[in-house]
C-alpha cells in the first residue's frame, strides 16, 4: 500500500481521531439498518477537520470525481425538494462527504493503518456483542443473532453483517503482510477468527457470498494458479468450510444450502419481483430521480406497489438517477481495475452486499468505497513519483 510518507498536518490527526472514535464506539448506532444518522457526531467533528485539506490540495479526475458526484446529489436535491425526507437526505450528504474526504484527504501509511485498525477493533467490539449476549433477532426459534443496545431496536443482522466484511477482509490482508511481526498477526488472527464467527451467526446469506468473493480476490492470483502449493491451499481451504459448516446454525445451513428451502422461502423469488417493481419505477424520473425518500415511497407513487427494492444499485437511481448511478459506477469501475488487491477485495465484497440489501444511506457503503479509494490514490501518486521525468540541468 503506497501511501503518503509525510508527517501529518495538525488538522489531518484530529480529523483521524474522530474517525477513530467513530469507528470503535459505532456498536451504539441506533439505527435498526445501521444508517448514518443513527450515530454521526464524530463522524461529523472528523469532516470538519478534513475541511483545510479540501481548500489546497492539486485536484487530478480522479479526486474530483466524488465532488462532481456530491454536485450531482445537490442539483438532484434542488430539483426534487419537495421529495426529501431529512434523514435519507442527510445520511447521503454524510456519507457522501466522507467519500470526497478520503479522495482528497492525504492520509501517511501509518495514519491509514490507525483507521483500518480501528474498523477491526469496531467489527471485533459488534461481534462479541453478538456472541455473548446472542440476542435473536426476531422470535424464539430463530438462530439468527444480532444486537440492540439499551431500548434502541434490534439491528437488522443482514446490515450487521454487511458492517462486518470489509473489516474481516482488512484484517485477512493485514495477517497476509509480510510487514505484520508475529505478535500482531497472533492477536490479528484471534480478531479475525470472532469476527467472522460474527458474520455466521447473523444468517446472512448476502454476507457470506461477500466473504467469498472479498478472500478469493485478496488470495487467488496466475502466480497462486500456477504455484505447485495450490492443492495444499484448496486441501486448507476445504477443512475450513468444513470447519464453518460445523459452527454454521442449522437455520442458516438451511436457508444457504437446502435448495428445495431456497425455492420455499419467499424472500428470495420476492426479491427477483421487487427488482422488476423498481425497474419500472426508474423509467418515470430517470434523469435526477424522484428525491432522497425511501424506495417504497417512490415505487408506491409511481407504479402503485409500496415496497422497497432492496437493491443499493436500484435504490441509487431510484433515488438520485442515472447520472449519479453512472458517476457512482464509474468510481467503482476505478477502483476495480487496479493493482491493489485490498481495495478490490473491498470494492467487490460491498457492492456484493448491495445486491440484496438497500444499502445508500449506510455507514459502511460510502466509508468502504472511500477507504478503497484512497488506497488506489495512494497507488497512483507512487507511480507518478517514479515515472517524473528528470529536470534536465
């Protein structure tokens, strides 16, 4: 990861302190979908701080694609006024600030590590929540687990787990560096080990196809491929899914594995239904869309269906339409088709989640995308130093 190597500036450390603390203290979201408005005071101290780096850092295309997609949000929010519901309205603005942040932000490698740091420590602070209280999430019989502080409502465990996969994926990577010493990758592998446990124990299918779309862009390679040990890896591999199907509650190995179940369960046909719903919806105000409002409200006044569409793609150009659904692709697009395994890995795995969950005004969309964002900036600006052309004398 090739980062800024300069010493941080005096607004730059306070602005990863608050995201710091953001992150460690985020289990107190009382949001039941982890929305952004559930808990964002320190989120918000960080985004002030991050203001001075905004006013004289050189803007390249790159770092200025999530600005144009903020003006995009603005002008949508002009143009559908009447359509705006504070809290979506307000999350987005979040969420999208804290992307412009990180495009701009130039963060040291050892400050960055602080913030992924502090995101494990975040996703190992729910996942114990989740493992010894083991709060159900809806009724006796359920096995599914989730969390809920004080008399706020219980969390949805399909936003609980999508909270947990970039973490999960950001501390994989971290026991695969060759930099990591000993003593880190044991307690790192202990972390690990709990948070994934986390993921299982909230039932979400959607997470667990993250996960494995997150492990196999970080692990597989031509070179891995090729190597003579790739049947010592798939035989490792193979004892560990044994070993996750041991720990795997049997409502979820039902829910995930019994196909005559798939078939019985209702919320995966209806999500195919709901899809189809929304796609029809975007055709009446595709442009700017109908307004920051929740997707049942736009569905419902368009074609006459109130349901969500349970979809974060969907949602977005439902919502701020396809000019910012086309900027938002191509920043992922960017992110995609770069060297840097990790940012990858977490591009992916959080678009993953998106496919079965309306994700827009959640924390961890917008902080993912920003934090892999960063990375590839990061790695680009390495590049340019070694391509500069020398000033001839």
């Amino acid at each position: 990861m090739a980062l800024n190597k300069t010493k941080e500036s005096w607004h730059n450390q306070i602005f990863i302190f608050f995201l710091m603390v953001e992150l460690v203290l985020f289990f107190l979201n009382g949001d039941q979908y982890f929305q952004l408005s559930g808990w964002y005071l320190p989120l918000l101290g960080a985004l002030l701080f991050g203001i001075p780096s905004l006013l004289k850092n050189k803007y390249t295309f790159l770092r200025m694609l999530p600005i144009i997609l903020l003006l995009v949000f603005i002008l949508g929010c002009i143009v559908n006024f009447l359509h705006l519901d504070r809290g979506y309205t307000f999350s987005y603005l979040m969420g999208l600030a804290i992307l412009v942040e990180f495009a701009i932000v130039r963060l040291s490698e050892k400050s960055f590590n602080k913030i992924l740091y502090a995101y494990v420590i975040s996703a190992l602070v729910i996942s114990l929540l989740i493992l010894l209280v083991r709060q159900r999430y809806y009724d006796l019989d359920s096995t599914r687990l989730t969390i809920q502080i004080a008399s706020n409502p219980r969390i949805d465990p399909n936003y609980l787990a999508a909270f947990l996969v970039a973490p999960f994926i950001i501390a994989l990577d971290k026991l695969r560096d060759k930099s990591t010493k000993i003593s880190q990758k044991i307690l790192l592998g202990i972390m690990t080990a709990i948070v994934a446990l986390g993921i299982l124990l909230t039932g979400s299918r959607g997470a667990y196809v993250s996960v494995v779309l997150g492990i196999a862009v970080l692990f597989i390679s031509k070179k891995l491929l090729k190597s003579k040990k790739v049947w010592k890896y798939t035989a490792a591999v193979l004892v560990l899914l044994l070993i996750v199907l041991l720990l795997l509650p049997q409502e979820s190995k039902d829910r995930f594995f019994n196909i005559g179940a798939w078939f019985a369960d209702r919320s995966n046909l209806r999500r195919f239904e709901l899809w189809g719903n929304a796609l029809k919806a975007v055709l009446h105000y595709p442009a700017l869309g109908y307004g920051s409002v929740s997707t049942a409200t736009i569905i419902g006044e368009t074609i006459g269906i109130f349901e969500p569409a349970h979809n974060t793609l969907l949602d977005l150009c439902l919502q701020q339409g396809l000019l910012f659904l086309l900027l938002f692709t191509l920043i992922c697009v960017v992110i995609v088709f770069n060297k840097s395994k990790l940012a990858r890995s977490i591009c992916i795995a959080t678009l993953a989640t998106g496919i079965f969950i309306g994700s827009e005004a959640c924390f961890y969309l917008w902080f993912n995308l920003g934090l892999a964002l960063h990375i590839v900036l990061g790695e680009k600006n390495e590049q340019s130093k070694h391509h500069r052309p020398r000033i001839q004398r």
